[in-house]
C-alpha cells in the first residue's frame, strides 16, 4: 500500500505521529494520493454504502487511500437514510406537528380549527429530505474521490470483489488490499407472517402507506414499533402493540460483544481495554483513571438488552395516556390477509392459554432486524459468521480472513446508524496504522417518540446483576421551569453513579429533547466523569438541561428545586 509505506518511510524522519498535529497527517496522506493508478489495486474496497460504509469511504478518500464503495440499492446512506433513521424522523416530526397544532397548543391559550392533514404532502417532505441527503453524500464521494459502484457485490476471494452492475452489464472485478464488509440488516421475518408490504409490512411498507389506516397492530414493541406505531396513532390511527416480552422497548439489539479484554499496565495501575491495544491506550479513555470499583463494570454488559425498567414503565404510562393500547406477554402466532381487506392475527398468551384473533386495516413486523449476507459469498471464501447470521470479526473488526474486515449492522453490537458510523472511522484509521476506537460502553440509544427517549450505559437491573454498589438520583421535569413554561412536562431524568466513587454509570432520560440532551451525558461519561462533576457544572436558565444538572446533584446530595 503506497500511501502507508510513504507514512512509513515519513515517520522515520519526522517528529513521532503523536507529536503531529491530526491536519499535518491528513495533508501527508493527501499528498501521496497521486501515487495510485487506477491500474493499482484499491486500498480499500467498501461492500455496502449505509452510514458504517459511507463514511468508512469518505474517511479513506480524505485519508488519500484509493478508496471504492460498492452500493446495490441505487442510492447511498443504506438502510439508515433510505428506509430508516431519517423518513421515520421525517415523519414523526411532521406527524407530531400535526397533533400539536390538533390538540396540543390548548395550555398556550391558542386554538386552530379544521388542522388538516395531505397525507401526499407529508410524504413527498420525507422523500425530499431522503433525495437530498442520499444525494448530498454522492457529492461527498466525488469531493474525496470515492469511486462509486452501483452494484452488488460479491467477495470472490481475499483481495477480490465482484461488481455485478445494477443495469445488469457485466460483472466487473476490482482488486483491493482491504475488503470491508458494510452490508447491513433487514428486517427480521416472523414465522407464519406473510409480509405484502401492503398490508402486512415491515417497517420500510409502513414509511410508504398512502393513507391513515383506521386501525394498526405492531407486532413488536422496540424502538421501531414505538416510533411508527406513534406516527400513524398521531395521524388518527388507533394502534395497538403486541409485545411478547412483560414491557415495552427493548433495547435495540446487541449480541455479546464476544471481545477478550486484556489487562495491561502503564505504569500506575493495571487495568483492562476491551477493545484497544496497548499501544493505543488514550489517556482520555483511559479507565486506569477510576478506581478498580468504578472500572470493573465497564465490561459488564453489553450494550441492548431491555430498557431501564423504570423508564419503560414510565414510557408506557405515557403511551396509554397517548392513546396506544398494548397486548404485553402475548405471542403471534400466524397471521392472514383477509379477501376483504386488512388482515388477521391469530394470538395467544405467552403461557398459552388465552387464544385470540385480532384485526387490523394494518399490521406492523418490527420484531428485529437480521444481518445482510446474503449473495456475499461468505461461505465460499470461508468468512465465518456466527449463528445469529452476523460476520465473525475481533476487536479490530478483521475476519478470519486476511485483509477482510466487517462493521456495522453486520455484526455484533447495537445496530444503530451512530455505532455503524463509528465503526467506519475506526477500520478506516486502523488499517491506516492510526489508533481507531470505539467505545462500546458509551453509545446512546435514543427512541425518537414524544416525549424521546434516551439512554447511555447501564441501567438500574444491569447493576443490580452485576452486584454493583450504585446511587440513584432522579429529577421530573415538573419540577422544571422551561418545561412548565414549555407546558411539556412528561418525563425525567436518571442518573445511575458508582456509590464508591461517584463515577456516573448510567444516564436515562424521558423528554421531549432528551436525544440532543444525552449527548452530554455521554460527553461526560466519555471522560469518566463523576455525578458531582456534572451537579457542579453551571447549566443555563432556564433550560431542559437544568434537569441533567439537578438529576445529577440528587445522586450525590439533594436537588434544589425538588
Ligand atoms: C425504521 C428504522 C428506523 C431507524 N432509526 C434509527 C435511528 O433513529 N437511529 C439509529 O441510530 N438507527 C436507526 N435505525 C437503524 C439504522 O438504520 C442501522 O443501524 C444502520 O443503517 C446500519 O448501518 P449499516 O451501514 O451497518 O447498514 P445499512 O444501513 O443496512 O447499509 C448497508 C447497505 O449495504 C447494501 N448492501 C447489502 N449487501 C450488498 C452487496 N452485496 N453489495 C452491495 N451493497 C450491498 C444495502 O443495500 C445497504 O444500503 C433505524 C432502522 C430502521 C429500519
């Protein structure tokens, strides 16, 4: 690879890469981008352009690498800006718009008749901001001289990748020092659910119905069936949730993150990284900061797994007040389209006990999400994926085989855009020789319902599990001013410290804001901080945030205005 023996070569004769700032590696990556022809191998090749694959690429073009991404669907930004994270927020926000403007805005004295709802209209918004966005990332390709094919791709062997065009021209095969695996996941199917994608759909049907259904069940009650159930309940829909689990929203899913933690010392304590050499250890990252308490439970538990009891208690309530019904402890057990429109779904208890049927104009399948292999040519390469269906990989993402790498929903871990997008950096840095780090323990999960929920870190049953010692402080939004101001007073927030040494363990928020607001939860966790450390943080008044703050100094003392 040129361009890293030229970083190579450099680094003999240069100060240390520690003591160069970040810009002057990145303009001496640059420069030796002209060394590759197009008759060199690719550095590094990208099979699937969702957001882990896109900014894997953009980071290697802006890094100089000869960089191609290989995208099947047609359009860039995978399941996350197409059929995902960005039409389910178009709409929820749209659609929380129009109940606002329908029955909220009664406490700010300020009425509207006749709010009416263009179903065609609010759509075409979502369409926009997707064909925006999808397209603004083909100009970013070209800005960073990403090569983009449209294509599927198929591994034919370590250092070799077929595109089979989508125009059906003929395959063509480009060589490549590094294949990184990007593709995906779809939706789970449930056995004896036939999906039409017209009346009984998956997610990616339910962003695309042409009209409000008078009545639609969610089979699933994560992340997924909250925010669509939300949308079309908001829109008139009445929806009811059946769930098989005794709560609601799960959260998204994440294997064990099957990663051997080794224990080194620098010189001050002996602790343990999960997922970074040695050499690599940041300072700032560093747990041989914390006390031996506070780091041993870190490892614990995976991100995933159900939310933090008390907040999905606390959401549920405030669903039902909403107006969403909820089957919980129930199971489907098949279901059929009926001759004369909508569908039936033939259920039963968990003990099994209390068979039922019920109708709907529309069902929902949100019952998970499964890794996309398929026509990858996994097998006949001998790239190992485990019983879940997710590509084997270690801490540095690598496979079994040499040079082949694998990130985001592909395989284990939470699959969210954030974690894919992480992940992307950080192959794309270490196979540029850099340091790329993700910190498993500090990704947020956030569900974007009003009021939103948000989390980083361990909930309370985590801790309690794990033997933990923990402090607990909780502060309502009641007792908010913004939010009385705001008359958007649902919710809390709950802070989870180690009870030795104060360092916060977990953050869990119910509130209209709480997405943007965890960012500073997990800012602080980032860096280790402790409960006090976030309580003696001047917060502005008056804001949402304030609650953060409060929530915080009920952990270690009391709160002041509660
Ligand atoms: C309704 C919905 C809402 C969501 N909301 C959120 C949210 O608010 N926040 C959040 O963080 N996450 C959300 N997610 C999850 C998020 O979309 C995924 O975690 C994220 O897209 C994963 O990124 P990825 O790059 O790993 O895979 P994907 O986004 O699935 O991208 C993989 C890409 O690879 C392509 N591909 C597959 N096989 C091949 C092949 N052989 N050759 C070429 N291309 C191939 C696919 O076409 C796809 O475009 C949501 C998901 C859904 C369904």
């Amino acid at each position: 690879m040129l361009i890293f023996h030229s970083l190579r070569l450099a680094r003999s004769s240069m100060p240390a890469r520690s003591q160069l700032p970040r810009s002057a590696l990145t303009a001496l990556a640059t420069r030796t981008r002209g060394l590759a022809s197009a008759a060199e191998p690719y550095d590094v090749v990208i099979v699937g352009g969702g957001p882990g694959g896109y900014p894997a690429a953009i980071k290697a073009g802006q890094m100089g690498m000869k960089v191609a991404c290989i995208e099947k669907r047609g359009r860039l930004g995978g399941t996350c800006l197409n059929v995902g994270c960005i039409p389910s927020k178009a709409l929820l926000h749209s659609s929380h718009l129009y109940e606002e403007a329908a029955h909220g805005w009664g406490p700010h004295g300020i009425s509207a008749d006749n709010v009416k709802i263009d179903l065609a209209k609010l759509m075409s918004h979502k369409d926009k901001t997707v064909t925006g966005l999808t397209g603004g990332i083909e100009g970013l390709f070209k800005k960073y001289k990403v090569d983009y094919f449209k294509g599927t791709g198929e591994i034919v062997g370590a250092g070799s990748v077929k595109c089979h065009p989508m125009d059906g021209g003929a395959a063509q095969t480009l060589t490549a020092k590094n294949i990184v695996i990007a593709t995906g996941s779809e939706p789970a199917k449930l056995n004896g659910v036939p999906v039409d994608e017209k009346t009984i759909v998956t997610s990616t049907g339910c962003l695309e119905l042409t009209s409000i259904p008078k009545t639609l069940v969610v089979v699933g009650g994560g992340v997924i069936g909250l925010e669509m159930g939300s949308v079309w309940r908001r829109l008139g829909a009445d929806v009811t949730v059946v769930e098989f689990l005794d709560g609601i929203g799960a959260r998204p899913p994440s294997a064990s993150l099957d990663c051997a933690a080794h224990a080194h010392s620098d010189g001050t304590n002996t602790h343990t990284h999960t997922h970074i050499e040695p050499s690599q250890c940041l300072p700032s990252l560093c747990r041989a900061r914390l006390s031996p308490d506070a780091r041993a439970v870190a490892p614990v538990a995976p991100v995933g797994g159900p939310m933090d009891k008390e907040m999905a208690k606390t959401m549920e309530r405030i669903f039902k007040k909403q107006g969403m019904k909820f089957k919980l402890k129930t199971k489907v057990n098949s279901a059929e389209v009926l001759p004369g429109g909508g569908a039936r779904l033939h259920l039963d208890s968990v003990a099994g006990d209390k068979p039922e049927t019920l109708d709907a104009d529309i069902v929902l399948v949100s019952t998970g999400r499964v890794p996309n292999t398929v026509g990858l040519g996994l097998d006949k390469i001998g790239v190992k994926v485990n019983k879940r269906g997710q590509v084997e990989i270690d801490d540095h993402f690598a496979t079994n085989v040499p040079g082949i790498y694998a990130i985001g929903d592909v395989v284990r871990g939470p699959m969210l855009a954030h974690k894919a997008e992480e992940e992307g950096i950080a192959i794309i840095e270490q196979i540029a020789g850099k340091g790329g780090h993700v910190n498993y323990d500090t990704i947020p999960g956030v569900i974007y319902t009003h009021p939103e929920v948000a989390t980083v870190g361990k909930t309370e049953e985590e801790l309690i599990k794990a033997g933990i010692e923990y402090k607990k402080g909780t502060f309502p939004f009641m007792a908010n001013s913004r939010a009385r101001a705001n008359a958007d007073t649902d919710g809390l927030v709950k802070m989870l410290a180690c009870a030795k040494t104060d360092r916060v363990l977990g953050i869990h928020i119910i509130a209209s804001n709480a997405g943007e607001m965890i960012a500073e939860g997990v800012l602080a966790m980032e860096y280790g901080a402790s409960a006090e450390d976030i309580g003696r943080t001047c917060h502005a008044h008056p804001t949402m945030s304030e609650a953060f703050k409060e929530a915080a100094m009920a952990t270690y003392d009391k709160p002041i205005h509660f």
